[in-house]
C-alpha cells in the first residue's frame, strides 16, 4: 500500500501489509501510480520543473530497492498514466505559455 503524508511537501510512504511495516520512499512527491507489482512512479519538482520518477520496491518486504531516479527531464509532468503492465507512460505537461484565440 502506498500513500502520500497530510503534510507539504508530501513525503511518500509504503506500507507492507504483512509486517505492518512502513517505509520512506522519498519526499516532495505527487501523484504515485503502481507500475506492476515492484515499481512506484510519481511526479515530483526535487530538481526544478515537474518530473516523473521511479523506484522499485521489493514485494516481499516494502522496502525501496534502491533511490528514485528521474524518469523524465524537464517535461513539466502535470498528471500522468501507466499501463497495467507498466511498459507505458502517457503525461499530459504544464504549459507556461498561452495560446490567444482570434
């Protein structure tokens, strides 16, 4: 089970629901999405504009394998999708200029 804290910047948590044990994933997160059954993805602005993010976690025990890394750079991520067997990412982006209509 994954979930954000009430707190700002939302760190991102994993609770094995074996063990009842919680762990730290990472901080200043939005938006997590399970991608299968051992990766997380979210968006975050650690380093700037809005980037989506990766971490695995192992199933048997809810701890991260390993950091998150950036999956995406500068793409200013504003929601995003995956497939179920998460080979696919569809993001929609913020734009930070307008469009008048004539």
């Amino acid at each position: 089970l994954a979930f954000l804290s009430t707190f700002s910047p939302s760190p991102l948590y994993v609770l094995d629901l074996r063990s009842k044990r919680v762990s730290r994933v990472a901080d200043a997160v939005e938006n997590p999405r399970w991608a299968g059954l051992d990766r997380l993805l979210f968006t975050s602005r650690v380093e700037g504009l809005e980037d989506i993010w990766e971490v695995s976690i192992n199933p048997e025990t809810g701890q991260p394998r390993h950091q998150a890394v950036r999956v995406t750079s500068g793409l200013g991520a504003r929601e995003f999708t995956v497939t179920a067997d998460g080979r696919r990412i569809l993001a929609t982006r913020d734009s930070s200029s307008s469009h008048p209509v004539r």
